[in-house]
C-alpha cells in the first residue's frame, strides 16, 4: 500500500551525529533495511534545521569558517552513508518564517543565506543521483512564505546550486485546505524545473470528534491528493504518521488531534478511502 517511507525522528541531526564527528546510523539504518525489504523507497529527513539539533551546535562558539566545517561534515558523512539508498533528501528544512524572512538560527545568524548553498552542494557530491529538497510549512497558501521560496529558488538555480525539489508540508486543520491556492503555489514551483512533494500531510481536527469532520477530513485528503495528482511534477504525497496512535499534533496542538488516515486501534478511518478516491478519481 505504501511506496516509500519517511523517518520521522531517526535521521534528525541529533541522533545521527549527537557529539562532534561521533556518528549514529543504527535507527536510519533500520527503516532503510524495511523500506528495502519491502520495496519502498525512502525520503531522507532532515540534514540541516533550526529543531532537534545537538546542543554542541546550538550553543557552539562558531565562526563563519568552523560552522561551514560543521556543516560540510555532518552533510558529507550522512549522505555517504546513504548513498544510492535515498530517492530523496530534505536537506534544509524550515528555512523561513511565515512572513517569508529568513528564520533566525545558528546557520543562518552565522553564515546569512550562505548555509543553504553550502548544504546542498556538499549533499549533491555526496550522491549525485540523490534530488536535494527544501522542505518547509505553510507554502500551501498564497502569500509572503510561497513568495520568498520561489525567490529563494532563483537565486539558488542562477548560482548553480543543486536544488531539484520544494516539499509542501501540508499540515492542515479541517476545512482549511485550498485546493485552488495549493496547485497555483506547486505550478510556481514546477515552472522553474523542480519537482515538488507533499512531504508530511495531516488534517487534524479539535476535539472531540464527530462523524461530520471525519467526513469533512475525508474531503480534505482527497482535495490534497487529487492536486497532486493534477500538478505534473508532484511526485507523490508522505502521510506525517499514518496512525492517531503515533500522531506529534496531540503534543503540539492541544486540544486537537486524529489527524491522520488509521485511527490509534489501527482501523482505517473515512481519510482512507478520500486518500484512494484522489489517486483515482483524478
Ligand atoms: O527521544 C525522546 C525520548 O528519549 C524521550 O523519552 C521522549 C519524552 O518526551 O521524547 C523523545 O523525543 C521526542 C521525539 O519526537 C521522538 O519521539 C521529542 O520529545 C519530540 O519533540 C519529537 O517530536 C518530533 C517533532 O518533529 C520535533 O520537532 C515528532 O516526533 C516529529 O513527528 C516532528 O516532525 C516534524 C518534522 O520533522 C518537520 N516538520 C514538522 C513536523 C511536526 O513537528
């Protein structure tokens, strides 16, 4: 049923490299040993990002030069590790704010836009067949964020930079997803010759659910689905959890939560069968 898996936490800066140069693979290892026993392919998540980070670089004394290393370093040992088992990396990773500035964080306050070019070239001559993607929230709706990322990919293709992907994160609250909004930001997008993806979808609902919003949330995954469908070049939609019983929004967002397609018993809920309804009702 499933083409592909996503780590949710295992390939996170903090617990591949948690000291300097001291590397951990064992959890990516395992779910790339699934996906490849099971004939899926796998998106790598993430290499660089303002969260779950070690505290050595959070609170490293860093110079321009040093950060640069540092970078270069956990990128190249990461993505040579992988190398040829990764159909795609997220390799920056909420690089922006909502207003589409630049989120402050201890790349960017060290090595200003710079830090992105220097992720992606070390990550492209670490496996040049792997397609290097930017990954980031609320790029569903028109507005400032969508703005500042098809910027940013202009400059990066006019220096040279590798980049072939924007993933869509798409955490959605019921009834918020615009269908219309969505497909005009992931055209912006493919016109500039990159692929997109939905990388992390969910639909999460406030408490206590009813029969209306299951079906009402049916609806939303359809509507994202069937956009993707219709958008040559979006390559495909990752489900952030599949089951409620695994789900970050009840942390997060309290008050909230059954956000995904399995409910926490693992029983497919009505989202289910609006994901099937997508693919082949387009
Ligand atoms: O590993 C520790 C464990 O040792 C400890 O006992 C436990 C107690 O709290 O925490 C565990 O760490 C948690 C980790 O997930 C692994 O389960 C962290 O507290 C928790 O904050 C962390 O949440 C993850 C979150 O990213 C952190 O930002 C979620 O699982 C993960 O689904 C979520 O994923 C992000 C994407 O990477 C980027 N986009 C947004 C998305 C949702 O936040």
């Amino acid at each position: 049923m499933f083409g592909q898996l996503t780590p949710a936490n295992s390939m996170k800066w903090d617990a591949i490299e948690p000291e300097q140069n001291v590397f951990s693979f064992t959890g990516g290892d395992q779910i790339v040993a699934l996906a490849e026993a099971t004939g899926k392919i796998m998106r790598g998540h993430n290499l660089v990002w303002y969260n779950q980070l070690p505290n050595w670089v959070t609170y490293g004394s860093w110079t321009p030069e040093t950060l640069t290393s540092v970078i270069e370093t956990h990128v190249r040992t990461e993505v040579s590790h992988y190398a040829g088992r990764i159909y795609a990396w997220d390799v920056i990773n909420e690089p922006f704010n909502d207003n589409g500035t630049m989120r402050a964080n201890v790349f960017y306050s060290t090595l200003n836009t710079s830090y992105i070019g220097i992720a992606l070239r070390t990550a492209h001559a670490a496996d040049p067949k792997a397609k290097l993607y930017i990954n980031d929230y609320n790029l569903e709706y028109t507005g400032p964020k969508i703005d500042a990322m098809v910027r940013l990919v202009e400059d990066l293709l006019a220096a040279g930079v590798p980049i072939h992907g924007i993933g869509f994160e798409s955490h959605f609250i019921l009834g918020e997803v615009s269908p219309s909004q969505l497909q005009t930001n992931m055209e912006r997008i493919t016109a500039l010759g990159l692929e997109v993806a939905v990388t992390e979808l969910d639909v999460r609902i406030e408490l206590p659910v009813t029969d209306a919003d299951l079906e009402q949330q049916k609806a939303d995954y359809m509507s994202v689905v069937q956009t993707c469908s219709a958008v040559s070049g979006c390559v495909g939609v990752t489900v952030w959890d599949y089951t409620d019983k695994y789900s970050w929004i009840s942390s997060t967002f309290p008050g909230y939560g059954a956000a995904c397609p399995w409910d926490a018993n693992l029983d497919r809920k009505p989202a289910y069968d609006g994901i099937a309804m997508g693919f082949t009702e387009y």
